[in-house]
C-alpha cells in the first residue's frame, strides 16, 4: 500500500546525509536517488522483508498441510451447547468413522454443572469429540481414518487430549484421560492427561507420534483408553498428519537464509 497520508507522492529524494527528514516521518539514505515508499519504508527495505517472510512461508508450508479432513471435528455442526452421540460403523462424522460402540461430539458450551464440569470447552474451533460417549463404553470405543501416503515417508501425528476434573466431587470426572493411538490398525500405544490443575472444564495438552508408512495409504485409529465409570470425558481435537520434512528440504531453505543474510550485509 502507498503513504498517502498527506500528499499523493509516491516518491521522496534522499538526502546526501544520514540524517533523518522529519516530513511524513520517512527516513531517507544517500547518493540522491529517488525510492518509492510503502507504509513509511524505503522499498527496499520492504522487498528484503517480504523475502525473508517469503522462506518462512516455504517452511510453514512444508509442514502445515494436515492429511486428515475435519481433523477439529466442525463437522456436522451443533448447536450451542448441543451433543451428538454416534454408533459404531457410522460415517456421519465428517472424514471419520466410529469403531466400537460410540463416540460424542461435543460443542464447546455443552456443560454438566451439576457434575462440576462446565463448560466441556474445545482446544480449537467450536467443537471435539469424547471418545467415551455417553457414559463410558469402554475401550473398543473411538474413531479412524485412511488417508493418502507415500510409501515410506514418516508422518507425524499430533492432537490435543483433555481430562476434566469434577469441581463439586461428582463421582463421573475424577481420573486421567488416556487415549490410545493405533497406526494401520496395529498396537495401540496410550497417551496420559492428568493435569488437574483447572477443575471444572477441560484441561488441554498437546501430544505426537512419528510413524513411517509402509503402503500408499495409511490409517490413524483413536481409541478411548481407560473404561472406568468415574472419567466419562476423553476428548479429543486438532487431530493432524503432516509430512515429516526431509533434511534435503531443510537444507535448502537453510541456504536460502543464509542468502538473505548475506544480501543484508552486503
């Protein structure tokens, strides 16, 4: 965007000083050339910045598609406050589907005060989803997906779990959550959640997993990993698969910083 905040003057002369020339606040340089100005900088200025924020785009890129869809689970949407449980072998959860007996999805304002949890609150977006269901139905309870990879290729897994700690003593939310992880359907491996330090609502952290792909699909399964009747809330969100990046393509954009740093000096 161009500085027309007095005048409609695209340019300004540099000054053969290092002096600072006070009118419309823009700092001038030397050999008398005339630069254009974009929001008060010289473009010079702009275009090495704009480069620079370029290679941090590549690198946010490289890791930033998630191979999963409605990995927020915002999708079928509820209403505020609402709930949605869902049967084993049912699709209706956008990009997923359950195994075991049942999952509920959860809208960031659904609340049980009268068990001391309000509200359930998601990590992201408006809803999660409890792999419990309604009450807790045990192990075999959870949901998967298949997606497209590249034979041995590691992708990471990450997600946010949460645990819910009842504020009134109610007998339903005084455990950890444990969720289990299962890739192309093989051995589970359990993730804890025992933070107890906010009772009364979800209490989120963040967790991954790396696995390398054996197949031109693979498969993430998400179970339900404790099946007592005092946790009836193992939520789960932010459900992502990214590429791992290689170290040629680190590499390369580490070249290219090191570029941009040299033109800095020079």
């Amino acid at each position: 965007m161009v500085n027309f905040l007095r005048k409609p003057e695209k340019f300004t002369r540099f000054s053969h000083s290092f002096r600072t020339k006070r009118r419309f606040g823009q700092r001038l340089g030397y050999n008398g050339e005339y630069a254009p100005v974009f929001l008060g900088l010289p473009l010079r200025i702009i275009m090495k910045r704009a480069i620079g924020i370029g290679l941090l785009a590549s690198v946010a890129g490289i890791a930033s598609a998630n191979l999963l869809v409605n990995g927020g689970f915002e999708s079928p949407v509820l209403g505020n406050g609402g709930f949605a449980s869902y049967g084993g072998g049912s699709g209706a959860i956008t990009g997923w589907q359950v195994v075991g007996d049942q999952v509920l999805l959860l809208d960031t304002n659904y609340a049980e005060p009268q068990y001391g949890v309000a509200p359930f609150s998601s990590a992201e977006g408006r809803q999660s989803l409890d792999l419990t269901g309604s009450g807790n139905h045990g192990l075999t309870s959870g949901v998967t997906q298949t997606f497209a990879s590249v034979q041995g290729t590691q992708y990471l897994v990450s997600w946010k779990l949460a645990v819910s700690y009842s504020s009134n003593g109610a007998p339903y939310y005084q455990h950890e959550s444990v969720m289990d992880l299962s890739w192309n359907g093989g051995a589970r491996t359990s993730f804890v959640n025992n933070d107890t330090s906010t009772p009364g609502t979800n209490n989120w952290h963040s967790y991954s997993a790396i696995y390398t792909a054996t197949a031109t699909t693979s498969s993430v399964t998400l179970y339900c990993g404790y099946a007592g009747t005092d946790n009836n809330n193992i939520s789960i969100d932010d459900v992502q698969v990214n590429v791992v990046p290689e170290p040629a393509s680190l590499a390369a954009l580490g070249l290219g910083f090191v570029a941009l740093l040299k033109r800095k000096r020079s």
